[in-house]
C-alpha cells in the first residue's frame, strides 16, 4: 500500500503533466500543493482544438482532468508563477519574484514548453503578413471560430503548411526534432479539409515523422482520403502579393525542381521550445546547454532533475512530448517522488 | 698597402655562394615575374617606368619596406623591431660599403669585400679624425639599432601581445631555420667585430668595447694571451650564418625582402591582380612577409581556434602550390586587406584561387525575372537576400510611397540575382552570365536611378556592371538623399543605439558615413563602437563555412558592438539582420525598418522573444 500521508508535495504547472503528477501524488495520500502561472488549470491544453490520433477534443481531456482533481484533496494556488527554488536543508522553499510562498519535501516540476517564435524566421513573414499563422494560431481559430478563415465570405482556395519551423534548423540554432509538429500538421490539415472540401491543402515537409500509435494510419488518411498533397521540400520564403495571397517559392526535393505557388494561408508548423517560465533552483545549470530543456539524472531510469534531490520533472520541460506522454510521465514522477521521500 | 687592393681569406667564399645563389634566384623570378604579365600590364609597366611613379615608387619602398612605416601605425614596439631590422641592415651595408671604397680606393670590387671590410682593415689606414667619430661610430651604431630590433623579436616569440599581436604566425620548419639563421647574424657579427677590434684596439663604443673587455678578459697583464686566434674562427662562423640564411631565404618568409620592393614599383605602375597576369599573383605571394598582422582581425582565429586559415597562411600554400581548402574557410570580409602593411589584394587573391578550382564547373543559372510596365525613374532591386527579411521591402515601399518617388520593383517576386554568390563561390563565368543579363535589363529600363536594400547586390553592380547614366544608390544612401532633400521626415527618438557596418558596404563598397549620419537622425545615442567593422558571420564568402562556426562569430561580433549596452542593434544590410537576428538578445533592424517605423508612427522597437531571452540567459548563465 502506498502511503505517503507524511510527506508535503509541490507540483508547478497544471497541464497534462503536472495535473497527471498532481492526481497521482493525491492518489497516494501525499499532501499536494499544485501551481500554475494561469488562474486555471489545463495550460496549453485550453487552446487546443482536436487531439491526435483519434481527434479527441481538448475539452474532453480537460473536463476528465478536472473531475479528478476536485474528487481528491489538492490545494490550488492558480494565478501564483513559482520561478524559484531554494534547496534549504531537506526542505524546498518556493519563492515566487523573490517572495517566499511555500515550502516542500519534494517539488514536480511541469513547466511545459513554448512555441518557437516564428518571427526569428523572418523569410516566411509571420508578425508581417496577416495571413501567415502558425499551428497554435489555427488551433484557436479552429477551435473559437472556423470562419476567420474565410476571406470576405469566399472559402479559402489554397492552404499550405510548412513542417519543421524552429525544429531541426541549425540556423534557427535548434538542432533536435519537435516530433509532433508532423502529426500535428497532418491533423490540422485534415481540419481543414473537413471545413473546407474544395480547398487545396499542400504540406511542405523535410520527411514524416509519424512515431507514435496510429499517427502513419493518419498519415495515409488524409494523404488517401483527404487528398492533401505532401510535397518533400523546404520552402524558401514567402511574400505577398497585391490581393494580399502569400506567395511561396520552394524546392520539390523529390522532383527536383523548383516550384512557386500562391494560397490564401500560410500555417507554420512551430516547434517545441523551453518555457520562459522555467524555475530556477538555487543557482544550478540544470537545463541542457544545447536544447534549454530540462535533464534527467538518467534518462533511462531516472526523471530527478539532475544534480538536484527532491526535484522531479514531468512532461515537455523535459523536451518535446505527446499528452499521453506528458501524462504518463507526470505520474512517473509522483510515483519516483514517493519513492525518494520513502527512502531518504 | 698591397693587401688592401686583394683581400682575400676562404671564409669570404661561404658568403659568396650564398650570396650569388640569392642573386641569381631573384634575377630568375624576377625575369619570370615580368615575362607572366598580361599585355595590358607589360604596356603599363612600359609607358612608366621612365615616369614620376618611378621616384614615388622608390620613396615607398624608403618608407615601407625600410623604415615600416604602416606597421608603426599598428603598434609603434612592432613597428620598431621591423624597422630597426630593415633600415639598420640596410645602412650597415651603405655604410660599409662607403667606408670600403674611402679606403680602400676602388668602386668595383667583390662585394664580400665591403660585407667582411672591418675584417680586412681592423685599423683604419687613414686619419683617425674620419674613422673614430665616422664610420666605426655609425657602423656601432647601427648594429646596435638592429640588435635591439633583434632583441624585440625575441620577445615578440614568447610574449607577441607586447607588441600589440595576441597571436603570431606558426612558422615551417624551413622559415624556422632561417629565423635561427637570421637571429644569430648579427650577435656573431658582434663577436667577430670585437674580436678584431680589441686585437687591434679600434672600433667605437659597441665593437670597441666590447673588443677591450674580451681582450682583457682574457689576459690580464698586456700581450700575455691575444684575442688573435679568436678572430678567424669567428667570421668563419659569421659567413657561414650568412651563407644558411641566404640560401633558405628564397624558400621562406624572407623572400618578401627583395620581393616587396619589385611589387611597390609595379602596384605603383597601375598593375593589379588579375587572372590574366599570374606573374604579379606570384609575385604578390612572394612579397608577404607572414609578418602576422592578418590573424587578429581575422574573428575565425577566434571562431575556428588553432586553424590556420588567415591570409597568411593562405598566400602561403598557393605560393608553394599546396593543394588545400584553405582558400573557402574565409568570410571575405577584408578585414585582413585593410591593416596587412604589404597591401596585398588578398581578397582578390583568394578569389582567383577559388575560381581556379571551381574551373569547368557548371552552374545553374536562375532567369532573370524581367520587368514589365512603364519606365519609372527609379528602379528598385531588393535581391535574393532582401527577400528573406520581408520586412525591409516593406519599410522601404513604405519609404518610396511617402517620398512620393517614382519607382518599380524590379524584383517583386525574388528570383533574381546579382552574380556576386557565383563570383564569391569562384563561378565567375555564371556571374559573368548573370551580370551580361541584368545589366541589359536594367539599362533597357529606362530608370536614372537603381536604389537596392542589399550590400552584397551594391557592390557587384558598382564593381563589375557598367551601368552608363544610371546611377547605383545603397537605400542608405538614397534614405539620407530624401531627408536631406526634405521629401520625408525622421524624428530622433530616445533610444540608444549601435549600427553594424556590413563588410560589403563599408570596407567593401566605401559606403561609410551615410549610415552613420542617419543613426545620429534616428537616435539620440549612438553606442556604436570604434573599432573595424565586423563580419557578422553570415558572409556568403564562406560557403562551406559550418553554423556552428557562423554563430560563434556572430556571438563575437555581437558582443562587441553591444558592448555599450544599446537598446537596439541597426545594420544595413538583410544578411547581417537575418545572422545577428537569432543569437541577439536586442532587438536588430535595418535602417529601413527603423524609418519607416518613424514614417508611420507605429512603436520603435520591434518586440523581442521571450522565449529568446530565456535561451540567452541560460547560455548566459553557463
């Protein structure tokens, strides 16, 4: 039987992670402080529209997580950024700008990521075209209100995602693979397809990585059932022209050639970045030098930050994640915090 | 007296083959340099050498290659010891041979004659009132003049910084030999000197005193022991120092000392670098000195640590003919043209050895886009690069409409290209095709006038098109015409600011002060630092050039010209905005941009990354 009634838990952040790790902990009777920066739980989640493979709707995860946590002792403090940790003998203090409000035996950090900011790719020309956007952006749209995508009542003709913005781009300076920028535009796309059938729908990609369960099935679908055409290339830049449709100059890689084409959006597949609200703990470099995200003690058996006791990670702060990752990895971590406070 | 009319001893021979091997090598290049030039330049060097560049030729050669006067400019220490070295050898061979032909009579003589000349002659044979006060003072006094050069060169080995260079050339083995050769000429010849001197009791207050000390450190009471048996064996060692050095010399470093002097005269007669004359390309190669003033500028000694890729490393292997890669790990920015106190057209250099490879191979060529429409007075040509940073062609249409200017865009849908990544890439036929069709184009227009945002375009279209009556503006240079012409108007905001002058359009193209009388319109503080322009790290003269080295460079640079803490980074050029643009922790804009934010009123600053800040301070952090 797990029993860890003696023990005081902190987790910071309140996605699928930290309310995974949250629920978990709970679970074990520990005593459970959950934070987030936000004045609601749910973090990214709440801007979500569908949810890949089976396009579940974000809503429905988040009235799950919700039901749990209200059925289980857990003390919220929504609207509080925990941006510090002080290692203070075996106690954590939290502090939040400087301002000490909390203290624990063991802290879960769930911070999550940020979307790559697509302006540091100035030649596609988000923040300078209106009708270029990026994935997060057309998430909103599609979840709020599909007809934005309208231009003056008309459907829209053509649409073009561009895969690997910010993801394995040296010149970007991020070297490693986002994952699910690709399954990600593959589901979008198909959104699209759903609202808007006669609409050409064009996926510029480096290669698919369709990983994880039934993300190839999607894959075949929309390319088989939804005719959204995949073409193997980067696009070079992007302008506009007078009837404000984006022009889009690229390489068909697998043909060889170079190719222009013209479509009303233009949506950017961002990747997965560390989080600007990452939390500091006493003066450690605790994150990767290279990728920013936070780093296990083990990556094999191990989700302790590393160097640092007590100190736990849990989802995307640790690197481009799934939710069902995310949460399984939030539940690891209160069962690995159990175990640590059980044995120290 | 008779002695005097033949001296003669057999260590007088190891000089003279030296000597005469040096003599012969040089008369060979010298011959083969000559025969190597184009038509052109022969005619050059035929319609002036009977001219005024002649004397102008020769008054650089006083000034440069004897007393270094540029490399005074670098750090005076260096300056010294290069010069000190040079003219101090240069007068003890004048003088010498002065004080050979007052005593010994005769103008025509072997040379080893006046080289060995205190040897045949250790006392004067004439009035004392002309030897002591003249020529044993100056010949003392030179020798020490080189001495202490030498003295500063072996400093400049253990401990370069002192002479202003934080990092000095890796010698070869052969340069290392003569170096060793060179170093110990002189203290030999001072022994050798002193020796004879206090055997004979002459010589003034370096050979003089030095002679007297050894003498009398050997024997005490007077004419116990004699420094006698001493003095041969030294000036056999002395000629043979001077028979190793002069037979290395043509194959190392030392070679630029008779080859300097040749390329002043023909630089000063009009001749350049060019494919079609290789004799000046060799000779150019010969005339470096490897003195070592290139590898500080040079930001990939710090980006690419313990490569040697600078220019001297570089004239280096084409002059032994090296088959190495070394003419593509260079960002073309000249930053090492500008200080080398040769004056050598490295650039230009590196470029004839690129295309020399790159030979035979095709290059595709993009079609020009063509324009279409009616003639307006200004043509305006954004460039491959402008269209990865929209936002410039925007500002500047922003620019042109508020000025009321007639105007096209030439490019509005990308695709064309100047030439200039072909020529830098060694392609020169392509950019040659590419030149041939744009420069058609563009006169076929109409326009007086062709205004483009991209440095790179700027330069290639003033260097290499002819263009009659068209006239090439940066859009730097065309925004500072239009305010000072009153056709808009910039308000000074409160911000601090630092330009970044791109290499293609300050050292590259002369454009200088346009970009900096704008910044001091667009901000109230200007933070820039004065120091050579930097090379952002983007440079398409590098094309195999890694992103890791690129970024490396760019975080150098960038911590530089932000050393002042300014609220924003403003450069004039796409290239430099798109490489500083990811690594900068402030926001970087080109000038285009940061007016037409004045034009439109909208804020003055564009918003940065948070999630870029972050990155930055953990990079920080580390």
């Amino acid at each position: 039987m797990l029993d860890g009634r003696e023990y005081r838990i902190t987790v910071i952040g309140a996605g699928p992670a930290g309310a995974a790790a949250a629920i978990s902990a709970a679970a074990m009777s520990m005593e459970v402080d959950w934070y987030d920066k936000e004045n609601r739980p749910g973090g990214k989640l709440n801007d979500y529209h569908q949810l890949f493979p089976d396009r579940a709707t974000a809503d429905q995860i988040l009235a799950d997580f919700d039901g749990r946590t209200d059925a289980i002792e857990i003390k919220k403090h929504f609207g509080t950024a925990v941006n510090r940790i002080e290692t203070d003998n075996r106690q954590l203090i939290l502090l939040s700008d400087n301002k000490i409000v909390g203290s624990a035996d063991a802290v879960i950090v769930a911070t999550g990521f940020d979307f790559f900011d697509a302006r540091l790719k100035e030649e596609f020309g988000y923040g300078i075209y209106d009708h270029v956007i990026t994935s997060p952006d057309l998430e909103k749209i599609l979840k709020t209100n599909p007809e934005d995508l309208r231009k003056e009542g008309a459907d829209p003709v053509s649409i073009a995602f561009v895969h690997c913005v910010g993801s394995r781009d040296q010149q970007a300076g991020i070297n490693y693979c986002s994952r699910l920028c690709c399954i990600t535009g593959i589901r979008q796309a198909i959104g699209i397809k759903e609202l808007f059938p006669s609409c050409k729908v064009v996926n510029f990609y480096i290669d698919i990585r369709a990983f994880g369960s039934g993300y190839e099935e999607l894959y075949r679908e929309a390319q088989e059932k939804y005719k959204i055409q995949f073409i193997r290339g980067r696009v070079s830049e992007a302008s506009e022209n007078q009837q404000h449709r984006i022009l889009l100059k690229a390489e068909d890689t697998l043909m060889a050639r170079p190719l222009k084409l013209t479509v009303d959006w233009l949506v950017l597949l961002v990747g997965m970045v560390p989080s600007c609200t990452q939390v500091q703990i006493d003066n450690h470099q605790c994150t990767d030098q290279e990728t920013g995200f936070y780093q296990p003690v083990n990556v094999f058996t191990g989700s302790r930050i590393a160097g640092l006791p007590g100190i736990f990670m849990a989802g995307a702060c640790g690197g481009p994640m799934s939710i069902p990752e995310a949460i399984a990895s939030g539940r690891s971590a209160a069962m690995e915090a159990w175990q640590y406070l059980k044995d120290r | 007296m008779q002695k005097l009319f033949h001296p003669f001893d057999p260590f007088v021979l190891l000089f003279t083959i030296g000597f005469s091997f040096v003599g012969i090598f040089f008369l060979y290049k010298l011959i083969r340099w000559i025969e190597r030039l184009s038509d052109k330049d022969t005619e050059l060097l035929n319609n002036s050498i009977f001219t005024v560049k002649t004397w102008q030729a020769l008054k650089e050669v006083i000034w440069e290659s004897l007393l270094h006067r540029k490399i005074f400019g670098i750090n005076k220490r260096l300056g010294y010891m290069h010069m000190s070295l040079a003219f101090g050898w240069f007068m003890l061979i004048l003088i010498g041979n002065v004080e050979s032909i007052y005593y010994s009579g005769r103008f025509f003589k072997p040379i080893y004659i006046s080289v060995f000349w205190r040897f045949f002659d250790p006392g004067p044979s004439f009035p004392q009132a002309v030897y002591q006060p003249g020529f044993a003072f100056w010949m003392d006094f030179f020798l020490l003049l080189v001495l202490s050069g030498l003295a500063l060169a072996i400093i400049k080995r253990f401990r370069s910084v002192w002479l202003g260079l934080k990092q000095t050339t890796r010698q070869r083995p052969v340069d290392r030999l003569a170096l060793t050769a060179l170093w110990l000429i002189f203290p030999i010849r001072l022994l050798a000197e002193s020796a004879t001197c206090g055997a004979n009791g002459t010589g003034s207050f370096l050979t003089g005193t030095l002679g007297h000390l050894m003498s009398s450190a050997l024997s005490p009471e007077p004419s116990f022991l004699s420094l006698e048996p001493f003095v041969l064996p030294l000036w056999w060692a002395y000629s043979s120092v001077l028979l190793l050095f002069f037979v290395t010399l043509p194959f190392t470093r030392y070679a630029h000392i008779p080859s300097e002097a040749v390329l002043i005269f023909l630089r000063k007669y009009g001749i350049r670098v060019s494919r079609e004359s290789p004799g000046y390309t060799d000779l150019s190669t010969y005339s470096c000195s490897s003195c070592g003033v290139c590898i500080d500028p040079c930001q990939l000694s710090d980006a690419l640590p313990g490569r040697q890729v600078q220019s001297n490393y570089f004239v280096k292997s084409i002059r032994h003919h090296e088959h190495t890669d070394i003419q593509w790990d260079c960002m073309q920015c000249s930053r090492c043209e500008k200080v080398c106190p040769v004056g050598l057209e490295l650039m230009t250099m590196r470029q004839l050895s690129r295309t020399d490879m790159a030979m035979g191979s095709k290059s595709t060529i993009i079609g020009h886009p063509g324009r279409n429409g009616q003639a307006h007075r200004i043509l305006y040509f954004a460039g491959c690069m402008t269209h990865l940073t929209p936002s410039i062609i925007r500002s500047m249409s922003q620019i042109f409409d508020q000025a009321g200017s007639s105007w096209q865009f030439y490019d509005p849908d990308g695709l064309a290209c100047c030439g200039r990544p072909l020529k830098l890439a060694g392609q020169s036929e392509g950019a040659n095709r590419i030149k041939e069709q744009l420069q058609a184009d563009f006169l076929a227009s109409g326009a007086e006038l062709l205004v483009t945002s991209c440095p790179i375009c700027y330069r290639m279209f003033n260097e290499d098109y002819i263009l009659p009556g068209m006239k090439v503006l940066h859009h730097t240079q065309y925004i500072l015409e239009l305010i000072e012409w009153k056709r808009i108007r910039v308000d000074q905001n409160k911000l601090t600011a630092a330009y970044h002058e791109p290499c293609e359009l300050g050292r590259g193209s002369g454009v200088i002060s346009e970009p900096r009388e704008l910044m001091s319109k667009l901000y109230q503080k200007d933070t820039t630092p004065d120091i050579e322009g930097l090379c952002c790290g983007g440079s398409l003269g590098a094309p195999g050039l890694d992103l890791v080295t690129r970024r490396a460079v760019a975080r150098g640079a960038l911590g530089e010209l932000t050393s002042g803490k300014p609220d924003v980074l403003i450069t004039a050029c796409p290239l430099c905005k798109k490489t500083f643009g990811p690594v900068s922790e402030i926001p970087v804009m080109d000038f285009a941009e940061a007016v037409a934010r004045s034009l439109t009123g909208g804020s003055v600053l564009p918003e940065t990354s948070k999630s870029l800040k972050t990155r930055h301070k953990q990079q920080v952090a580390v």
